[in-house]
C-alpha cells in the first residue's frame, strides 16, 4: 500500500476507520550510499497511519 492509498482510506472512510501499517509486510528500495528507502518510508507512514506495528503486535491484537 503506498502512501496516496493509506490518504485516501483515511479520507474515505468514517472517523472511527483505522488504518494500520505492518512494518515488516513492507518492502522498499534500500542503496548503500544513498539511502534506507524502508525508514524513509516507516517515517512516512509515522506520519499518515493511525499505528505502524510489527506482524507479532498486529496478530496480539487480535487475540
């Protein structure tokens, strides 16, 4: 899921919606000397999800 989609779930639905990242079902660019695209990325979703868990917290969750 990219970020403009992670937006548009949070506009779309109700305020009560919840919209959680799992942070390593994620992949992205990683290069050794320019840039971690995968924490720019966790910093992104910081910012625009509700929570960003791991695949372990997210499964507690549910019980």
């Amino acid at each position: 899921m990219s970020k403009s989609e992670i937006r548009r779930l949070l506009a779309d639905n109700s305020p009560t919606s919840m919209v959680v990242v799992v942070k390593d079902a994620r992949v992205a660019p990683r290069h050794p000397e320019l840039s971690d695209g995968y924490k720019a990325a966790l910093i992104n979703f910081e910012y625009i999800a509700n929570a960003v868990l791991s695949t372990d917290e997210v499964v507690a969750t549910m019980g």
